[in-house]
C-alpha cells in the first residue's frame, strides 16, 4: 500500500510541474517558449534522474526534433517549435498542412533518422571513454527512436506508415496496445486510443493524399526497414554490455 500511495505521489508531482510548465509557456514568444520549454525539462528530468543523464536526454530530444525541422524545411513546409513537455517529449508544430503521404512521411522520418544518428553518437563515444553515462543515453536514444517509429499515430512510425501502406496502421495499434498491457503506461494507452481514431476515421481511403508510385512507396520502406535494422542492432549490443 505504501509502495502504491509512494508511485501515486510521483506521478501527481510530475503531472504538476508538467502543467506549470504549459501555463508559463502561454505568456512567452515562440523563441522564449522553446528555451523556456527546454529549462523546465531539463529541470524536472534533473530532479528525477540527476544533471548530466538530464541534459544529455534533453539533447537527445533537441537532436530528434531538429531532424524533424531539417525535414519539414527540405520539403517546403514551415514549422514552429520545438516544445518540450515534461515526460512526453518535445514537438513540433506544422504551420502548412502537407499535401501528401509523401511529404508528411518525409518530415516523419527526420526525426528518427538524426536520432539515430545521436544514438550511433554517444555510443562512439562510450566506445572512446568508456563513459557509462554515453552507453545510457545511446541505450536511451535507441529505445526512444524505437518506439516512435511504431506504426501508429500520432507516432513518427504512423506517419511514415500512410507512406509505405496505411494497413500498417494495424499492426502498429496492436503492438501500442500490447506494449500498454506489459507497461500499465497511461501515456502509451493514450497513444493507443488515438491510434484506434485514426482507424475509425479510415483516413487511409483519402486515394489522392496517398497516391504514391510503387518506387516511392519502396524508398520509404527502404529508409524504415533500414532505420529498424540500425537501432535494432544497436539496442541489442548495447544491452549485452549493460548485462
């Protein structure tokens, strides 16, 4: 019972300093709400898990979400942000609405592709220092790319999923749902719940927005499959280490 009333406090704790952090944000620019955003994140992750593990983890989100800027800018699409919220992530906001799969999946996958890079990064580095604080965050960076490439939305995996084949979509509310049934994570089953929307919707009937040839559809196969492999192998390495 204690242990039960102990993890209920955590979360009531973080949920709180989480709202304080979006209410701050209402009264800033955008450039001050990314840098606001970016400090009470890194505040609230250093008081869960120390300075260091928080500012490389906040470093690891600022990387992901600047392949997404990289991305939506290649493709012609203005953005604003990035936000950081407290135990969810960081986002960016599309200021122009893409015209098609392709181009929604375009910016999707910048995101996993320079954060699997960082991942390769700081497990370079463990590989030159011996650092266990890059083995973690490469672990971490691994894992968190992972997931968000799960085909399903609102997840980076969804988006680029419409791009390949919107039945993918099943397979990935399947898994977010087996994933919440192991985890008991009130986020993921947030996840899944949209996810289950979006197959309600059946946006996946929209043939013009996902009128894409055979050889675009395999390009972004090729860059998800590829993406997969890499993390995949990487995630598997560095656990044996960790053993």
């Amino acid at each position: 019972m204690h242990k039960v009333i102990t993890v209920g406090g955590k979360i009531i704790q973080r949920a709180v300093l989480a709202f304080m952090g979006l209410a701050a944000l209402v009264n800033f620019g955008p450039a001050g709400a990314i840098a606001l955003s970016m400090l009470v994140s890194l505040a609230v992750y250093a008081a869960a898990f120390g300075f260091k593990f928080a500012l490389g983890f906040v470093l690891l989100l600022l990387a992901h979400e600047l392949g997404h800027l990289m991305a939506s800018r290649a493709v012609g699409v203005k953005t604003q942000g990035p936000i950081f919220v407290p135990f969810i992530g960081a986002a960016l906001a599309l200021k122009d609405v893409p015209v098609n799969a392709r181009m929604e999946a375009n910016i999707a996958i910048g995101g996993p592709a320079v954060g699997t890079l960082s991942a390769l990064v700081c497990l370079t580095a463990y590989l030159w220092t011996d650092s266990i604080l890059m083995l973690v965050l490469a672990y971490t960076a691994c894992l968190l790319n992972l997931f968000n490439l799960i085909p399903c939305d609102p997840l980076d995996g969804g988006k680029i999923a419409g791009a390949i084949s919107p039945h993918m979509w099943w397979g990935g509310t399947i898994a977010i749902g087996l994933l919440f049934v192991s985890t008991h994570n009130l986020f993921i089953l947030f996840i899944f719940f949209v996810s289950l929307l979006r197959l309600w919707r059946g946006d996946y009937g929209n043939e013009v927005y996902y009128d894409l040839t055979l050889g675009q559809r395999l390009t972004m196969l090729w860059w998800y499959v590829g993406l997969l492999l890499v993390l995949g192998i990487a995630t598997l390495y560095i656990a044996e280490i960790l053993r």
